[in-house]
C-alpha cells in the first residue's frame, strides 16, 4: 500500500528569548495546535485545538499544566458536536473564560470554567448566525474590541473584520480592515511591548499557515491603522526538530513563555483508515 501522508500540527515553547523552541509532545490520539497560554490560580496552562485523527471526529479543546520545567500530559478540555479550534483563554474576575472557534455552530460564544478541567458554561454569545473564526480580543483605554476573521469557504480567502463592543453587551461594526490573504486572518493575542500593540496574524499567501506576520497597531477607532514590521518563516526560528518544517500559523507569549505550532507531513495509518470509514459512511447516507 502506499504511504500516505498528511497534515499535521505540533506546538513548541522556550522560556528565554534567544533559546531554541522545544517541542510539545502530541497526545498518541491526535495532533494539537493554536496554543494559548493562560495563568489561572497560580498554574500556567496550555490550551490547543486537538484533532482528533484517529476517528471521525474533528477538533477538540485540550490542555496541559507546565510544572517543573515541562508541560505534562494533554487532557480534553472541550468536547462538543461541532469542529473546536483556537481557544482563546482569559482570566476575568479571577475566573477563566474561553472563546473557541465554533463556526459550524454558526456563532462565536464566550464559555466559563464552571468545574475544572471540563465543566464549560456558555456565558455570551458575540455573535449570532455568524461564521467567524479566530476571534481575537483587545482592551484600550477602558474600551474592549473584537477581531474576527469571516471566511469565504473559497482557498483561505476571507475578510479581517474589527468590532467595538459596547458596555451594554452590544457591538458597533463591523470596520473591514484587509482581505489580504497574507495577513488578514488572526494568529493569537495581541502583543503589547515597550507601549505598543502589535497584531499577530497567518501568512496564507501560497499555503495554509505557511507563516506569521506581526503587525503594529498605529489606530484602532473609528479608523484602524497597522503596519507590517516583521515576517516569520519556518526558516527565520530556531527549533529542535529534525521535522522538515512547513509552515507556522499561532504565537502566543505569557511573560517570558512563547508558543508556536509547526505544520508538517507525517505518514499515518490509522488516518487513513479513519477517512475511509468516513467516507463509507457518507456513502451509505446518501446513496439511494
């Protein structure tokens, strides 16, 4: 049989600045990416989207603890009946909330941890009858805003829209900011350095996450401003993996902790023996 090969995702972290990135094990069921890192209750966390490749399902919100040194094991976090991805992690009121990607849901939630580690309650729903992805957030000068990302379904093609939210709930918008394919769609928090704001965001200009682009915020309402000030590729980091690194599509930081996700080809059978019991499956349900 031919190898096949596919996809995969892995996250990598360093805890000084000039140091190398050091992989994050995958869990031996599925492939992470879209890291984010959050501090709750005194323990730093990692939370990933989880693709589940060796069944029919799709993405799961998983997380690890990073304690002596290293993070641990993955355990699931969020499991619903629609594709998760890109969990988007804060503390408010010494209480954790998350925002994941949910677009086959058709709306954009935000989820409080009622019970740790997987006892979720939807608190908000931003947006209803939407199909936004990688919601991103930003706090200004009392001000709160919302980056989202609504997609064409075409390629990666999409527009990067900017919502004001208002203190009664509601939102003003959406502000179109680029439809630019190389640097519209989100890719983790904004960065706040040496009192500037810097927007992270996906090159997708030939692939699919091939890399990052950091953007610094120059206004933000009623009229946004950015420019671009930095471009990364596989080949600009320094990572310990023999991999051949493809792509790079999240970055993360929590103090001095950064996290990235590498894309890369990796042959597995129990993927491929997982796409044909789904497309058997879809067979059978609609053949007549």
């Amino acid at each position: 049989m031919k190898k096949q090969r596919y996809m995969h995702w892995q996250i990598a972290y360093r805890t000084e600045k000039n140091a190398p990135f050091r992989l994050v094990d995958n869990p031996p069921y599925a492939w992470a990416a879209d890291p984010f890192l959050v501090e709750y209750k005194g323990t730093v966390y990692l939370f990933a989207e989880l693709f589940l490749y060796r069944s029919e399902r799709n993405g799961v919100i998983g997380f690890c603890c990073y304690e002596n040194g290293r993070f641990g094991e993955w355990q699931i976090s969020m499991d619903e009946h629609w594709h998760l991805s890109y969990p988007n992690v804060f503390v408010r009121d010494e209480e954790l909330f998350m925002c994941p990607e949910s677009w086959q849901k058709n709306e954009v939630g935000i989820y409080r941890l009622a019970g740790f580690p997987d006892k979720w309650v939807q608190t908000d729903c931003l947006f209803h009858n939407a199909r936004y992805v990688d919601t991103t957030f930003l706090e200004q000068e009392g001000e709160r805003y919302i980056f989202t990302f609504a997609p064409d379904f075409i390629g990666d093609k999409g527009r990067l829209l900017l919502f004001q939210e208002n203190r009664d709930g509601s939102v003003t918008g959406p502000m179109v900011i680029t439809s630019d394919i190389s640097l519209a769609r989100p890719g983790g928090n904004i960065i706040r350095q040496d009192g500037k704001r810097f927007r992270v965001s996906q090159n997708c200009q030939n692939s699919y996450g091939e890399g990052l682009v950091f953007s610094e915020i120059d206004s933000l309402w009623p009229e946004y401003k950015e420019h671009v000030v930095r471009r990364i590729f596989p080949k600009d980091l320094n990572i310990e993996t023999k991999k051949e690194v493809l792509g790079v599509h999240t970055y993360n930081k929590l103090g001095d902790m950064e996290v990235i996700d590498l894309k890369y080809y990796a042959p597995s059978f129990s993927e491929y023996m997982a796409a044909k019991r789904t497309h058997k499956v879809f067979l059978n349900k609609y053949k007549r």
